[in-house]
C-alpha cells in the first residue's frame, strides 16, 4: 500500500492500526487484523491481568504477526496489566487516559514499542521527550472517550510540534480518511468503528446493528461536564444522561448511571439502555466484511483518490 516510519518501526504491511476498544477488541479480531497486515490492538480496560494474558496466550496462537495490547491507565487494573505486557513481550503497547511517561523505559528496555493516544499538542511534546515511539492522535469525531479538536485540526498542528510519527484517529473508516490523514502528516492511521463490523468481531449482533443503521447526526458526546467526555450513539440512555447533565448532576451520580453500561451493550446486546461507543464516522460503515475486506477496500480506496487527484494536478505558474 505506502511504507511509511510506521510500517518499517512495526514491520506491519498496512499502516493502519485497529482501535483498542473495551468488550469490542478481543483475541479473534486482533489476530485477524494483524494476519490481515494491520496492526491488531487488544482492548484490555474490561479485563483483569490474568484475562489479559489468556488473551494474548490466544492471540499468539491465531497470528505471528506483530499486535498491540492498549492500556487505559485510568483503570485500576491497569498496573497489574503493565505486568503482563512486560512478562509477555507483547510487541507494541498503546496507551490512553493517563501519562505514560513513567513507564516508557521499564517497555522499551524489553524491546516494546510504546504509542499513546494523545489529543492537545502540550501532551504530545511532553510524551515525545520521555522517549515514546510514536503518538496516535485522536480528534473529537472518533468514538468512546474524546478530545475537544477534531482531526482537521488535531492532527496538523501535533505533526509540526514533534518528529516522531503520528498516527491519525477519529473519523476515518476508508482510503479517502487515509489519504486525508496522509496529506496532514500523518504516517498511518486508526480504526475503531470500521472494525466494530468485522466478522471477526465478537460484540452482540445488535451493538453492530446500531453502527450499521446510524446516520449522519446519530452520536452525541456525553459527560463534557465530568471533564471525561463520551462519544456514544444515541438512544434512552443518551437521553436520561444528558438530562440529568444539563440539570446539574454531580460526576458522582453520572458515573454511577453509565456504570456497566458499555457491557450491556457490547456483551448483551442491549442497545437501548447500553452505551453504544462508537464515532461520527458510523454513518459512512455499511456492511459487515471480514477483517482482510476491510484493508483491501481501504487500499483500493486510498490509491482511487490519487486517480481522481488526477485531475486536479496543480500547475505551477512561472
């Protein structure tokens, strides 16, 4: 497809990364993904250390391809997980809500590439003198936990303030977002909700039906208020939360009715009162395809644009 500083630190064909999403990325799609030629990403904030290393045990049996497990340091599970990676080796460890800095040198002297989902230019000049290997970042458009920026914008401004490379996030689920991010400056790019509807995905049939049928202005960002803002799709849960936030409800009492709510959905496929994560981009995902589908469409995508550029091939005037 395109070599990039990615796909030769990585040794990955594609330079594109599936999200690391929570009850979504287990071991089936990560090892698909990365046979496929991407980088596979496990989503370990539902899972204890132990469920972590069953399923990268499993994933190492599916794929000898690299693959990445990404850790969301805010969970409390989150130093028994940095254990596991370390024990295990795993080949790439990506990072979101909190700062990793600490813990770069303890994964890079077992040989770990380190890559932390950033979304403001302060925190990605920051990371990059604590030695990390690259920086996803990520706009307001993708789905789960976000930034305020979006990608347009995002993007541009963390490639110009650091030299290593950067990964684009939010809102990109084909070539065209991959030839956008690239005329940005970035060096590859991340999926989640692209890869909600892989076959290979084990979520409820009806958390990806909620992904298919969505359109243009179906998301909502909840829980600005809490300073932990939200991409979900909307629905009677969305509803309630919002109300309750616009009338002044305490963090406290937010947390406690989006609890567990994210499993309802993903695991019992109930969508109505679940959070449905997921980003603006759910409106462009239309069917389901395998994992391999997925990255041979994006590369089809991605060299159409360049045939189109074509025929806006700029002339230099004298």
């Amino acid at each position: 497809m395109i070599e990039t500083r990615i796909t030769k630190l990585l040794g990955i064909k594609y330079p594109v990364f599936q999200g690391g999403m929570a009850w979504v990325s287990s071991a089936n799609l990560v090892a698909a993904v990365s046979n496929a030629g991407g980088l596979g990403v496990l989503g370990s904030g539902s899972m204890d250390p132990e469920l972590v290393r069953k399923e990268i045990h499993k994933i190492k049996s599916l794929t000898s391809k690299p693959f990445g497990i990404n850790i969301m340091l805010m969970m409390p599970t989150a130093p028994g997980v940095v254990e596991v990676c370390i024990q295990e080796k795993v080949p790439v460890v990506t990072t979101g809500a909190g700062n990793p800095g600490p813990l770069v040198k303890r994964f890079k002297d077992e040989g770990i590439k380190v890559i932390p989902v950033v979304s403001s230019v302060a925190l990605a000049k920051r990371l990059e003198r604590s030695g990390v290997d690259a920086l996803i970042a990520e706009g307001h458009e993708s789905g789960g936990h976000v930034g305020e920026t979006t990608s347009m914008v995002l993007i541009p401004q963390i490639v110009d303030a650091v030299s290593i490379p950067v990964i684009a996030a939010g809102g990109i689920v084909d070539g065209r977002g991959v030839a956008a991010a690239f005329a940005l400056g970035a060096e590859a790019v991340q999926m989640g909700t692209r890869f909600i509807l892989a076959k290979e995905c084990q979520a409820h049939p009806n958390y990806k039906e909620s992904v298919l049928k969505a359109k243009d202005r179906d998301t909502v960002t909840t829980g600005i208020s809490t300073g932990h803002p939200v991409r979900v799709i909307r629905n009677k849960l969305t509803k309630e939360y919002l109300e309750k936030e616009f009338k002044g409800a305490t963090p406290e009492e937010l947390e406690e009715l989006g609890r567990g709510r994210l499993r309802m959905s993903v695991v019992e496929g109930n969508t109505s009162e679940g959070s449905v994560m997921a980003g603006q981009a759910s409106a462009m995902v239309n069917c389901e395809e395998t994992a391999a589908e997925i990255l041979q469409s994006i590369e089809t995508d991605y060299f159409k644009v360049f045939e189109r550029l074509e025929h806006f091939k700029p002339v230099r005037s004298n």
